[in-house]
C-alpha cells in the first residue's frame, strides 16, 4: 500500500512537473537589446531569472513594472530579470523603458514575441506573461496576469537555492 501511495506521489510530481514548458526556447533566441544590438540569450543561462513579456499598449504590463523593479533590486546579483517587449522597434521600447525606470535587461522582440512566448508555455499569447526559471533552466512557476509581491515571495526561496 505504502508503495502505491509513494507511486501516485511520484506519478503527480511528474505530471506538474510535465506543465511547466521547457526554457530551451528562451535560451536558444537571440532578441535586440535597447540599441538594437543582438544579444543571445544563452548569455543567462545558469542563473536564476524572472522572465517578464510585455507592450507598451499593455496596461496591466505598466501596473507590474515597479514590483519588478523592487524585486531585482532587493534581489540584485543573485536572480536577473529580463524584460522581452512584444515590440518590433527598439527607439519606442527605449523611450518607454526609461519612462518606466526599467533598470533590468530589456529586449524587443520583433517578429519573434508571440512565437516565442507560445513556445514558452503561453498559447493564447496573453500578455503580461511571467516565467521564473531556477539556475538549472527549469521553469519553476509561471504567471499569466500582473504579478504582484506574493508571487515573487512564493518562489524566491526556490529560485536561490543552488
């Protein structure tokens, strides 16, 4: 009996475990920064990150930037936050960015943003779109919505464990 019950456990874990997409999409793009230079994503593997999508159109996308701001601050060097804008040129996203006071990594997406977040868990392309992913590449937690501090607070502790 013991067994069983240690078998269904195991078999849940796995299926929520199953729900979580891969990261392998975020880490294989290559998106423009700001300047609209390229940079590879890859670069932030192996570090824990909080994965924001976002648009300048997007209301609920404005409403959560200061909690991330706050977030990366009390948490900085040790969890990243990267901001990919559905956005196709980098000037709008800059100027909207410094509006905003985003002090973290933001990107454009281009013609890669729905793909992309569909790829990544998100397939109705629903924005604002959260991934929290731990330093191993695995998406721990994802929100689709605003998130607030108790979002940040239920997955901090597993995103610094090493």
């Amino acid at each position: 009996m013991r067994l069983l019950a240690l078998a269904l456990a195991f078999s849940a874990t796995s299926a929520s475990a199953q729900e979580m997409p891969s990261s392998g999409p975020l880490f294989a793009a290559t998106l423009n920064d700001l300047d609209d230079k390229p940079v590879a994503l890859e670069r932030y593997k192996g570090k824990p990150l909080i994965v924001n999508f976002w648009a300048r159109w997007c209301g609920p996308c404005r409403a959560e930037i200061p909690e991330l701001i706050k977030f990366r601050n009390a948490h900085k060097g040790k969890i990243e936050v990267l901001g990919i804008g559905i956005e196709d040129k980098a000037e709008p996203a800059k100027e909207f960015a410094k509006a905003y006071d985003m002090d973290y990594p933001v990107f454009v997406a281009k013609e890669q943003g729905i793909p992309l977040m569909q790829a990544l868990g998100n397939t109705k392309a629903g924005l604002p779109y959260t991934l929290f992913i731990d330093r191993h590449g695995n998406v721990i937690q994802r929100k689709m919505g605003v998130v607030r501090k108790p979002d940040f607070d239920s997955v901090q502790d597993t995103l610094l464990k090493k």
